[in-house]
C-alpha cells in the first residue's frame, strides 16, 4: 500500500522501465473508494496531460505505476469539455477529524489518514479508518 502523498509525483513506466510520464492526482469514486484512473503529466517538448485508466495499472509501487506500454495512456485534449475530476483530499468529509492523506493499492482506497487537530496529533498521534467507515 502506498500514501496518496506518496502517489503524486510516481512515475509511469512501461514493463521495459521507460518513464511515460509522472501522476499527478487520482480519479476514483468517491462513495466506493475504487480507483477509476490517474491523471498523468506526459513529459515532451510541451508537456501534455493524459489520463490511465486503472485497468491498464499491472503493478503500483513506490518504484512507480506500472502499465502494458504507451497505449495505455490517453492524450487529454485542451478542448476536452469533461476531463475526468481528479478527488480531491480535501473533499473528503468525516465527523471524527480532517482527512490529511489516503492508503490505496492498485484497485481500491483503503484507508484514510485523520487528524483531530495540532495538539491532539501531537499526543496521540493521527488515526487511520478504513474507507468502507467514513
């Protein structure tokens, strides 16, 4: 399992190691916690966006997301009117304290990452709830 901070950032490799771009944030459902996609920074002259749809992920780790080949990124166009919404942390809601991070492998949201305050974390440290009791 890997952080979400830890996610932004990973490179995107083929199975031959060649980077394909970086993630820069997650597309996932929001009610589920399943990963739909990524959205990704594919390096070029003009760096464009592109999106990974998660059935193309063979492998996370934090050496990166690791995908069939370059066909499994999709080229985002600027004139693209519905790009897929990236979830955001701070969207995330929960009665128990403020959501700092999230916990995924490559199928799912697992866990998230909940601090009750400055004072409180320092005490008693931050707590991790598994997705399915926010």
């Amino acid at each position: 399992m890997i952080s979400g901070k830890q996610l932004h950032g990973l490179r995107v490799l083929d199975q031959s190691g060649a980077v394909l771009g970086v993630v820069d944030s997650l597309h996932a459902d929001q009610q589920s916690g399943k990963i739909l996609g990524y959205m990704v920074t594919m390096p070029g002259v003009i760096s464009t966006g592109g999106y990974l749809p998660a059935a193309e992920v063979i492998n996370l780790d934090l050496i990166g997301l690791v995908v069939a080949g370059k066909g499994s990124l999709h080229r985002l166009r600027k004139n693209k009117k519905n790009p897929p919404q990236a979830l955001k942390i701070d969207q995330l809601s929960t009665k128990r304290g403020y959501v700092t991070d999230i916990l995924l492998d490559k199928e799912q949201i697992n866990a998230v990452e909940i601090s009750q305050g400055l004072l409180h974390d320092i005490r008693a440290g931050r707590q991790t709830i598994p997705w399915d009791e926010l």
